[in-house]
C-alpha cells in the first residue's frame, strides 16, 4: 500500500537511515570496496533496518513506503557508498514483481520472508547474447509434468552468490512470434541444476555479488510461473521499469551529490598560487554546474516519483530521472576527480570510488541511448500534430 510520501513516519525513517548510513555505512564503505568483500555486517544492519522490506506491502509484512521515500533512502546511501543500494533494490524489484504479479499464494509464500531479508532475491533476465535485447534470450523453462525443466545461462546477475533465489526470465515458447509472448517469469528457488558459475570482478560497484549463472536440466514447480499464466514476463519485466528507473536515478543523483561534497570540502582545503583552490574561477564553475546538475536531477526524482505514487503513467518522467540523475553522477565524479588532481588517483581519498561506481548507473534498467530513444518517442507521441 503506498502512503502519502510527505507523513512524517516517512519522513522519520528517511531520517533513521541517514544517521545510519553517516555512524555504519560511511567508516567501512572504503574497506570493502577495496577488498571487494561482500559486506554481511552491513546487510545484517539493513535487515535490523527494515530496508528489505521497504516498499513491500504492509499487509505482507514490509514498510509501504512511497517511491518518493524509497529514493530519498537510495539517494542518501548512494551518496556514501553506492554498492549496498543494490542488495536491496534488485531484491525489491523481484519483491515488486511478485506483488504487482503473483498470485496470492506466491505473495503469502514470498513477501513476508522478503520483508525482514530472510529470503534474498535477485533479478536474471541478462544473458551473455542479450541484455538490452531481452527478447533475444535463449534460456528455455520446458514444461514436463507439474516442473519446468530450465537450460540456459544469465550473466551480470546482482545478488547471485549470497541471495536466495532470483526472479528468472526464461522462454517457455521460444518459437512464439513476436518472441515477447512466449516469455515467462519463474521465482527460482536456488536448488539441483542452478549454478552460481563465481562472482564477476568489476570496475566498480564492488563487494556486490554479481555474478554469471547456469541451468542445467534445473527443475522449477509450475506454481512457481509469476501469475500463474504463462506468455506474461516480458509484460511483468516491462512493469516494473518505471519504479526501477527511479531507484536508478537516485542512485546516479546520490553519486553526484557525494562527489559534490567531497569536492567542496577538498576545495576550500586544498591551497594553490597562495589561495584554496574553491578561490579559482575554473573550480568556481566546475562547483556550480556540479550543484546544479544535483539539484536538477532530484526534481527530476522528485516529479517522477510523485507520479508514480499519485498511480499516473510516468514512463516519460522516469526515463529523464533516470538519464538526468545518471549523467549527473557520471559528470560529477569525473570532475570532482579534476578537483581532487592527483590525489584523486590515491585510494587514500575516496572520490576514486565514485567515479568507478558512477558509470554502471548510464547502463542499468535502459542504457542512456537507449532511454533517449524512449524519451524522444514519448515527446513525439504526445506532441503529435
Ligand atoms: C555491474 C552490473 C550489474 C548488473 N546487474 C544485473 C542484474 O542484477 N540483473 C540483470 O538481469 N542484469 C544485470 N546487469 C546487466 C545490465 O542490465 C545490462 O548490461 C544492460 O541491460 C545492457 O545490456 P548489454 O550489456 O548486453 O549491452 P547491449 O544491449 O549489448 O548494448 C551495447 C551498446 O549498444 C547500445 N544499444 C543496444 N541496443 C540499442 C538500440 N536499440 N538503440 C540504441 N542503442 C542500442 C547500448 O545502448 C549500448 O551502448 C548488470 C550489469 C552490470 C554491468
């Protein structure tokens, strides 16, 4: 059930996670970025937070918080450390898709133990010939008896290694035209015949397992299709892209908007030709496009969260978050980094960390060309003459 964004239950916990992410979060996010170990302390805190549970459902157990709460959260996490934001929103967008989806059964069976973190979900529908393509995917669930027999691999797949399961996109009809109605969604319990292949080392966005996954003749009961019917997992995957273009967004904005503090600070610290170098004008502008692209791309959040929560189409709105919020990321760390000069490259300072991190967030739910392609066909289509 979604809540009015603006009460002040919302508001305190938005509140309750920031203090979080400034006492826990922010000390450690160095240590395991750079060991590139899986951060459990971390997601035991998050669970003590109800952070897995946070747009679930009350009556499943979760907090029901509106998208505008749910990216203020993801905006301040984002803004120490981007990576731990990812073990709870690919789980949150399974959650999602069960909730917007499943049948009762499943949300009954589901919901409740995502809700506290008991059960950890992930999201596979990447392949190693197919990411943006989706329909171009070649893993094929067989249905035999009361089982779906399931052979393919996924690739990039967050959450993999230490979730519980993931929320699987498979062919069920793979000769159907278009290929679209042939596709499912099956909740895939980890089990005989689901193999976790090892994690994927990354540029950035590190400690998170993400990882490269196998079928091998792995079974799958029919009562785990999402919904119950088959044909609907390009339908149901589509369905949740405007809630995870806003978690995206806000995940770039959050990036951009740490980037923008460090710089500050370092700026009025560091001194050159007898003055801070925040005293030179070419810091001077780069500061202020920094805060301005913040600023912009959090209205932007703002307006297509809002939306979403108020139930109106925003799919425009959540396609210029998503770019607006990635490109502020992107762009700020990198001239944050200029900011930084050489002591960016140092891994004593952390500003290295979000550039490496930044860039994932112009790939993810719609690459940027992509989600421009959305955009422009949106505008014509609603500007028509
Ligand atoms: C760290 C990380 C974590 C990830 N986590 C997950 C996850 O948890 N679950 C999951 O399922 N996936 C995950 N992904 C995969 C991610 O969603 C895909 O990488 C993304 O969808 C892009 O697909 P691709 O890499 O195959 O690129 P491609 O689709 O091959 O695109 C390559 C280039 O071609 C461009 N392009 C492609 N088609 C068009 C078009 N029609 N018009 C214009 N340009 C086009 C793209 O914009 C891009 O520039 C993750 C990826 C990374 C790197």
């Amino acid at each position: 059930m979604i809540q009015d964004a603006s009460s002040s239950d919302q508001q305190a916990f938005v509140d309750a996670v920031d203090a979080w992410v400034q006492k826990a979060l922010r000390p450690v996010a160095r240590k395991f970025d750079l060991a590139d170990e899986y951060p459990h302390e971390i997601v035991e805190q998050m669970k003590e937070l109800g952070l897995f549970g946070a747009t679930i459902g009350e009556e499943y157990g979760g907090l029901g918080l509106s998208a505008w709460t749910y990216a203020q959260i993801v905006l301040k996490v984002a803004s120490v450390w981007m990576a731990p934001c990812g073990i709870f929103n690919s789980h949150l967008i399974m959650a999602s898709a069960i909730e917007r989806n499943g049948t009762e059964a499943q949300k009954r069976e589901y919901l409740p133990r995502m809700a506290t973190g008991t059960y950890r979900g992930s999201i596979g529908l990447t392949e190693p010939n197919a990411g943006s393509d989706l329909q171009a995917i070649r893993t094929v669930a067989r249905l035999s008896g009361d089982h779906y027999v399931v052979n393919g691999a996924k690739t990039w797949i967050t959450n993999s290694m230490h979730g519980d399961g993931t929320l699987l996109l498979v062919k069920t009809d793979p000769e159907a035209e278009p290929a679209h109605r042939g596709m499912s969604l099956l909740i895939a319990d980890k089990g005989p015949g689901f193999h976790v292949v090892g994690k994927l080392k990354k540029l950035g966005y590190r400690a998170i397992d993400t990882c490269e996954l196998t079928f091998q003749d792995y079974r799958v009961p029919r009562s785990k299709l999402l919904g119950g019917v088959e044909g609907k997992g390009f339908a149901q995957t589509a369905g949740g892209l405007e809630l995870g273009r806003i978690n995206v967004a806000a995940r770039g904005a959050g990036i951009a908007e740490g980037a923008l503090k460090l710089a500050l600070r370092y700026a009025q610290e560091r001194e050159a030709f007898g003055k801070p170098i925040c005293q030179h004008q070419a810091i001077q502008l780069k500061l202020a496009d920094m805060a301005t692209q913040v600023e912009g791309a959090k209205l932007l959040i703002k307006r297509a969260a809002t939306k979403y929560d108020r139930g109106e189409r925003c799919d425009l709105e959540a396609a210029m978050a998503k770019l607006a919020g990635s490109e502020a990321g992107a762009a700020c760390s990198q001239e944050a980094m200029r900011i930084f000069g050489g002591y960016s490259y140092s891994v004593e300072y952390e500003i290295e960390r979000y550039y490496r991190d930044a860039m994932l967030m112009c790939i993810g739910e719609g690459t940027n060309e992509i989600l421009r392609q959305v955009i422009a066909k949106q505008l014509v289509s609603r500007n028509r003459i």
